[in-house]
C-alpha cells in the first residue's frame, strides 16, 4: 500500500514539473517573431553603435534586448529557457530559425529604410 502512495506521488511531482515547464515554453509563432527581432537588436548593435564610438556596444544591446522582451510580454529567462527546449529538437529548431531569417530577410527593405538618416 506504501509504495503504491509513494508511486501516485512521484507521479503527481513528474506532471506538475512538466506542466510548469510548459508553461514558461514560448510558442512556436511567438518564438519565431522573437528570434527575428533579438537577431535584429543584435546587428543594430553591431552595426550602427559601433559607428558612434561613445556608445558601449554591450549596454546599446542590453537595452535593445530588454524593449524587445518587453514588447513581446516576455522575459530573457523565458527566452533563454524556449531557446534552449527549441533546440534539443534539430528539425523543429531549424524550421524556426528558417522562418525568422525568412522573415527578416522579407521585411529588409522596410527595415532598412526606417533606419537610414535623411
């Protein structure tokens, strides 16, 4: 009888952990559109910052990062943590990251037109 509880309840500790852990899962379509726009703070990092060599490349991509979590109803330990899941499954990650670029790559002119001085 003992052990029967002692399965029920390692049973019940295995469910919550998973469920909790899927909560803090970002999906897929949310994960896609993050990865494209922290891909996008990343490069505006490195290349219009380092034209200004008063600005600290790591604090300009700190800030960036932190508006692109904000938007985005998310925070960078979730990221990290969807990231991480995504990955350990090779196809499914590929697909995601194939998306963003895909997506980045369609909206370059506009956002490189928003981003040009006049």
């Amino acid at each position: 009888m003992k052990a029967y509880s002692y399965i029920i309840l390692f049973g019940g500790l295995v469910f919550a952990c998973c469920k909790q852990q899927q909560k803090t899962i970002i999906e897929k379509e949310k994960m896609i559109n993050l990865i494209t726009e922290v891909s996008l703070a990343e490069s505006y990092a490195e290349t219009y910052v380092l034209k200004d060599s008063s600005l600290n490349k790591d604090s300009v991509l700190k800030q960036e990062l932190s508006a692109v979590y904000k938007v985005n109803s998310t925070t960078a330990d979730q990221f990290a943590s969807s990231y991480k899941y995504y990955s350990g499954d090779p196809k499914l990650f590929k697909e995601i990251i194939d998306s963003a670029h895909a997506r980045a790559y369609r909206n370059k002119d506009r956002i490189y037109l928003s981003t040009t001085v006049k």
